[in-house]
C-alpha cells in the first residue's frame, strides 16, 4: 500500500486524483442525502414516544458521529504527514478541519432543537451536548493555530500536533464528561438513547450516515484542491493546468 | 408508505414542525455555505493565478524594455 | 541538564515580578467570586473547589507563555538544541522548572483560598492532592502547546484557545474529587483518574514538546 | 567524502521555493562566504546545514554520517540572535553554554577570553545593560572558548565596530589556518586579512 499510495503525496498527483475522486464522491453523495432525507422524512414511522421530533435523528446521529470521526481523521493525516513527511498530508488534515467544524454546529443545534420539545429548554448540559461543544473549541483551536502561522507549511505541523492532543483527548473528555453529567444529574433527563430502533428508522439512518461521510469526503477534496492550488501557485505545474482551463472555456 | 396523510400534514411535522424544519434547514444551509464558499474560493485562486502570471509577464516585459534601451544608444552611434 | 534547571530557577528568581504577578491573578480572581454571587458560606462552599481550580488553570495560562519565550527569542534555545542533549530532556527539565516555581507558591497560598471560600479540612485535604497531580499535568501539556506558539508575535489568547478545552477533564475529575470529600465520600478514583493522565503525560509529552519547539525553530 | 557535504537540498519557506537541488560541501582549511541578495535564504541555507531546521528534500552528511551528535561537537554556530540571556550576566551565560557543550573552561579562563574582546568590566553585570555590539562579543566568544572544527556565523559582524571586526576576521584566518572550516555570511566583505575566502552564490528565485 505504502508503495502505491507514495506517488500522492506529490501534490500535482494528489490534484490529479482529487479530480479524478470528485465525481464518485459528489453523485452517490447527493444520492444518498436526497434518499435517506426524504424517507426518513416522510416514510419512516413516527416514534411511539417522541412523534415526528425524533425525525431530527437523521441529522443529529450522522452529524455527530462523523464530527468526532473527522476529528480522527484529521490527527490520521497530521501522524501520516508526521511520520512520512508529506507535504499534501497536512493540507488534507487542514481541509478536514472547517467540514469538522460545521458537522460538530450542525449536530450542536439539532440537538439544541431536538432537546427543546423532549426536555423544555434549548441547551441541557447532556453529556453527548457537553462533548460535541468541547470538540467544537478543539476544532476552532487547530483552525485557529493554523491561521495564525504565516509560513504554511509550520502551521500544518503545528496544527497537525494540536490534532493529535485533541485525539488522545477526545476519550478523556467523553468520559469526564459522561462522569460529570451523572454526578450532576438531579432531574430525570431522558438521554438520546435510541431505544431498540426499528429496522424501518434504520435503514434511512444508515443512508444519511452513509451521505454525510460522503459530503465529507466530497468537501474535504473540494478544499484540498484549493489548499494546494494555493501552496503550490508559483509551481509550473499549477501555471499549465490554469492556462489549459483558460482555453478549455474560451473554446 | 408515506407516514402522512397529507401535505399539511407532513410539513406540520405532528406538531414538532419548527424543531425538525429548523434542524433540517440549518444543517443544509450549513452544508450548502460550506459548499459554495469551497467553490468560490476555487474560483479565487485561480484568478489569483492569472493575475500572478500577468504580472510574471509585465516584469518579463519591462525587463525586455530595459535592455533594449541601453542598447539603443549604442546602435545610434 | 542540571545545568538547565539552575539556570532556569536562577533566572525565575531574578525576575520576580513575573513570579508574583500570576499569583496575585489568582488571588483576584477568587476574591471575585464571593463579590460576584453572595458571601453565602454554603454557596462558597459548592461553588469553592471550581472556582479554586478554574482560577488555578486561567493564572497558570498567564505564566505559561515564560516557559520557552525568552530562551527562543534571545536565541538561548537554539544553541541548546546544537549542544547535542537530547531536546525532550531540556524541555522536562525546563518544564520542572517552571512548575516549581508557578504551581509550588500556589499550594502555599491554597490555605488561603480555602479559607475564602469556606472549604472543609477534608475538603482541603483533597483539593491539596488533586492540585499536587493536577497542576504538573497543566505544565506538561501547556508546554506542548506554548512550544507551538512561541514564535508567533500574539500567542497568549490562542494559547488559551487551544489549552482550555484540552484541561476540561482534569478540571472534572479534580472539582469532583474535592466535592467527594465534602460529602465524606471517597474520592480514590478521580485521584486515580488524574494519576493516570499525569502518567500518560509524563510518557508523551516530552516528545511532544520537542517536536514542537522543532517545529517553532524551522 | 569528509567534510561538510550537502547534497541535493530543497527548501521551501512560506510556499516559496529558496533553493531546489542545491548541493554544497565545506571541507577543513576552508572559508567560505555565503553571498546573495535578502531573502535568497542564507539564513535558511546556514541553519539547515547546522541541524536546526529540516530541508524539504536532500541529506547532509558530517564525515559521511548523518548529522548528530558528533557533529554538534564539532560545531559553533552563532546566529542572529546571540544566544545571550539579558537577566544573566556575561560570565553565568558563557559557563552555562560551556557546560551545555561539554567545554570545560575556567572561571579565570572565561575572564581572561571575554579581557580579550574587550569587555573587561561588564563581565559581571546583567547582559541586557551592555549594547548590541558587546552583546554580540559576548555570543562570538564561543569561538575563543570551544575548540570545533566547524564555524557557521550568521552575519557575524553586525554591530561590531572596526577593532571587532578585524579581530574576528584574524580569529576566522587563524581557524582556518589551523585546519578548520568556517562558512559564513555577511552584508559587506571580507577585508584581506581573513585570508582566502571562496565564494558561493545564492540567487533571488520567485
């Protein structure tokens, strides 16, 4: 795999085959969105319990699940580019990092607006909440030690190795945070657990999981192509493909 | 099996329309943004890239000019 | 390396000010809080060993900075990293350093802190022993990222970016610890807890912060 | 292949190529003298080759291992910033340095090297009180103190006056005399009295 995978880390091949990616991630992406939305909407059945609010689920759990796994992700990058010195490791690890940042929002309010009618109040200090929001700051920390580098290149390592504290965290924080919820849990609060879900709720599920890890995936090339346009605008390579695409739409 | 008896049905959500439209809304304008701002800052760059290559060109002229000026002189003589 | 920690303890005792001034922080910062919610005992009491410890974490961000600044911006650093000592070494020498001379003036003051706030002697037993686990945690950590950010001009907010979600647990484990002990409940396992992220701190941080201070010099 | 050998070095700096491929060797018995306009990475060039930052491609090699320890033995780099802790004095920072370096030197000895550089009297006072040109004595004295096979000096007379200057100019000829090598850059030229220099040439590239 190593041998096959080392070619890429040229960011002229890396460009090539984000291209060659876009279009498997864009169409199945949108496929599935539209699908597991629209059933999960209209066709799978009401919860005994919760009625429709408990159709926010079909973005709440995708959202929240693929927030923290971006995260993982993005600390994957930051060793790879550690450890083998690739360049387009690091500028794929900061193209994750603001789709990271908008799954955590996303999964933070749908939470809020799925709380208000189950609990009578926007934000409850829920365990899953509590942590989602924790992982937003350690994603505005990595973006943020990013931006403040001018020399590019220092700031992916330097982002790269807050990932990686923020990774080891991650599981520190889930637990304190699962620890202090049940410390300080005086009323009843009924947690998100999805009591033995139906097969018919499932399926949707699976699908918008399946399309939001898609989304990501499509996104994250998306800016990985500009993180390395950018980086490498003075390489001649970059020069050639801009001219070509000039004549391509004059022609 | 569609759940609803009908449109106003559906969009009343049983009652919850304002969380789960809210929800749903918020996360596709969410992604929607994240989307268009990636492609527009696409588009950015690679004007950036021309402008960068049209002053690549101005310099390389006005370095042309320069030499041919100080040679001209000679030539006059 | 014994050269590194006389040097460094030298140097902290020659600029005082910086010593002192994070300290009289704290102190502020917790006579803010009887001012801000009621002088109440039992309200000082449940809020006490958050405010103690919360205040403990914001003053020592403020110090934190000291670690590697000078030594990077006189160029000190440098010529220690091409003295041939293993860099992660100097790092946990300097990092010794500075929690000796940060977190060792705060456990003399915490007696008083205590008292401000109307803790228990039991409960002041355990804030003692969360904060003689707890506050080497907070230096080997910050370290790493005060590494990252010490040749940026303005590191001190983004330093607070990035460290204060990294101390969310050990601020849990530790504040619930202290109130285990007001109820007389024992508290073993959060101790435990923090134990076992100094441990894991100790073993990965050093790395950590050599790599980062490489990262700064590059 | 002995010596300072570099081969094939790349650096990039704020997604600016400074050099590609670049190959470049410091042998014993050599000064060389990095030239080349502001912003052509002399800087980035000297501290490569001394083990304080990584290229982005290409190895470097001190007598034909790796750079490590060994080197950092033979090596005396004084950079831009000097190096010198201004709440400390000048004596507490050099024996700090010597016993970073494994150098043992004597108090008397430190005295008399810092006497010889003409800062007697300042020896025992906080560095920052003294100027930037004594400052920078301060950093040089390195050079008195550790017996390295290799100099690297990043403009190394800034805010030297004229006796400085000439003084580290016969230091650097005695040092290479003797069989050492020093590579060096500086904004004006070496005057006669530093011997025979070699000159290598880095280029603006955009």
């Amino acid at each position: 795999m190593w041998k096959w995978l080392h070619p890429y880390a040229k960011p002229e091949r890396a460009y090539q085959l984000c291209n060659t990616l876009l279009p498997w991630f864009a169409l199945p992406a949108v496929v599935c969105l539209v699908v597991g939305t629209i059933w999960g909407l209209a066709y799978a059945p009401q919860d005994y319990q919760q009625g429709d609010s408990f159709r926010i689920i079909y973005i709440h759990v995708p959202s929240a699940m693929l927030s923290m796994s971006t995260y993982v992700a993005m600390a994957i990058a930051a060793l790879v580019g550690m450890v083998w010195q690739w360049r387009t490791a690091y500028m794929a690890m900061i193209a994750m990092a603001p789709v990271g940042a908008v799954m955590t929002f996303i999964a933070l309010l749908t939470g809020a607006a799925w709380g208000k009618p189950m609990w009578g109040a926007w934000w409850v200090w829920d365990a899953r909440l509590t942590s989602e929001l924790i992982l937003l700051f350690l994603y505005f920390g990595v973006i943020a030690l990013y931006t403040a580098f001018e020399d590019k290149q220092q700031a992916g390592k330097a982002a790269g190795v807050m990932a990686l504290v923020g990774v080891v965290n991650i599981p520190i924080i889930h637990y304190s945070v699962e620890w202090w919820n049940t410390l300080h849990q005086g009323s009843t609060i009924t947690k998100f657990d999805k009591p033995s879900i139906a097969t018919e709720m499932l399926w949707p599920l699976l699908l918008n999981i399946f399309g939001f890890a898609l989304f990501i995936a499509l996104v994250t090339t998306m800016r990985l192509k500009n993180e390395i346009i950018r980086r490498e605008m003075h390489r001649p390579w970059v020069q050639m493909l801009v001219k070509q695409k000039e004549t391509n739409d004059a022609v | 099996m569609m759940q609803f008896e009908s449109w106003a049905d559906f969009w009343a959500m049983g009652g919850y329309a304002f969380y789960v439209w809210l929800s749903f809304g918020v996360a596709l304008g969410a992604m929607a943004l994240i989307t268009i701002f990636s492609v527009i800052e696409h588009k950015r760059l690679i004007k950036q890239v021309v402008t960068e290559q049209q002053r690549k060109l101005r310099i390389q002229r006005a370095q042309q000019q320069a030499l041919n000026d100080t040679t001209e002189p000679d030539r006059s003589n | 390396m014994g050269g590194v920690f006389k040097r460094d303890l030298a140097l902290a005792f020659r600029q005082k000010a910086e010593l002192v001034q994070p300290l009289m922080f704290l102190l502020m910062v917790v006579t803010l809080f009887p001012l801000g919610v009621g002088p109440g005992p039992d309200t000082l009491q449940l809020i006490g060993p958050g405010v103690i410890w919360i205040a403990a974490i914001l003053s020592s961000l403020m110090g934190m900075e000291r670690l590697f600044r000078d030594d990077f911006a006189d160029g000190s650093l440098e010529q220690l990293q091409l003295s041939g000592l293993p860099l992660y070494a100097v790092a946990t020498m300097k990092v010794l350093c500075h929690w000796l001379v940060t977190f060792i003036p705060l456990l003399i003051l915490s007696p008083l802190l205590a008292m401000f706030l109307n803790l228990t002697v039991d409960m002041y037993i355990a804030l003692v022993i969360t904060l003689l686990l707890g506050t080497p945690l907070l230096s080997l950590v910050g370290a790493i990222a005060v590494g990252l950010t010490v040749g940026l001009q303005r590191g001190g907010v983004l330093l607070a970016l990035l460290l204060i979600p990294v101390f969310i647990p050990l601020l849990i484990f530790a504040t619930s610890a202290v109130d285990a002990a007001a109820l007389q409940l024992p508290y073993r396992a959060q101790i435990a807890i923090i134990g076992a992220m100094l441990l894991i701190a100790m073993a990965l941080a050093p790395a950590a912060i050599a790599y980062s201070l490489k990262v700064s010099q590059n | 292949m002995s010596g300072l050998v570099a081969s094939e070095l790349s650096c990039i700096k704020r997604d600016r190529v400074l050099f590609d491929r670049l190959s470049f060797s410091l042998q014993s018995g050599q000064l060389v003298y990095l030239r080349g306009p502001n912003g052509a990475g002399k800087t980035s060039l000297l501290r490569i080759l001394c083990g304080l930052s990584q290229p982005e491609s290409g190895t470097i090699t001190w007598q034909s291992q790796p750079l490590g320890e060994h080197w950092f033995k033979d090596l005396i780099y004084v950079g831009h910033k000097p190096g010198v802790n201004g709440a400390l004095t000048a004596i507490e920072n050099l024996a700090f340095w010597c016993r970073q370096h494994s150098v043992s030197a004597s108090l008397d000895h430190l005295y008399h090297v810092l006497a010889e550089l003409g800062l007697v009297g300042m020896e025992d006072v906080p560095c920052r009180t003294l100027s930037a040109g004594q400052q920078r004595r301060v950093a040089l004295s390195r050079l008195w103190l550790k017996s390295a096979k290799v100099w690297i000096l990043d403009e190394p007379f800034t805010a030297l006056d004229v006796k400085g200057v000439a003084q580290l100019e016969d230091k650097m000829k005695a040092h290479v005399d003797a069989g050492g090598a020093v590579l060096t850059t500086s904004h004006q030229a070496l005057s006669e009295r530093a011997g025979t220099v070699r000159f290598f040439d880095l280029e603006y590239r955009f």
